[in-house]
C-alpha cells in the first residue's frame, strides 16, 4: 500500500480532484470564451456576405479584352 496512487495527495487524479465528465466537444460549450468567439466568427461571415466579398464600393470598369491576333 505504499504506492503513491492509492496515497491521499499522491498522484493518480490530483487528490481530490475528479476528472472532467464527458469529452472535451461537450464540455467546451458551456465555456464563454467559446460563445463569444462564435459571436466574432459569426458577425465575421454576417458582414462578409452582405458587404458582397467586402467590397464596399465598385472597382474600376473592366477594359476591352486585347485581341489575340492582330488585323
């Protein structure tokens, strides 16, 4: 019995600390970092789409193609 898992503070899952239930997928969604960096990312895309690939105004007029083969 003098093996440290099985001593009070001695290893094994720090004492008297449980481990975390369920994986770590499930477990981040309680977190509020979590929920304010999807917030970020979503207002992120929001304002991509609607500013159309975030162009806010036009760019120059397209010119005329240049003919491959002169006349």
């Amino acid at each position: 019995m003098n093996d440290p898992k099985f001593q009070p503070n001695g290893g094994g899952a720090q004492g008297s600390q449980h481990p975390p239930h369920g994986p770590r997928w499930k477990r981040m969604h309680h977190s509020p970092f979590f929920w304010v960096a999807a917030f970020f990312i979503l207002v992120a895309m929001v304002t991509y789409v609607m500013t159309n690939n975030l162009s806010f105004w036009p760019g120059k007029p397209p010119r005329e193609p240049v003919p491959a083969v002169a006349p």
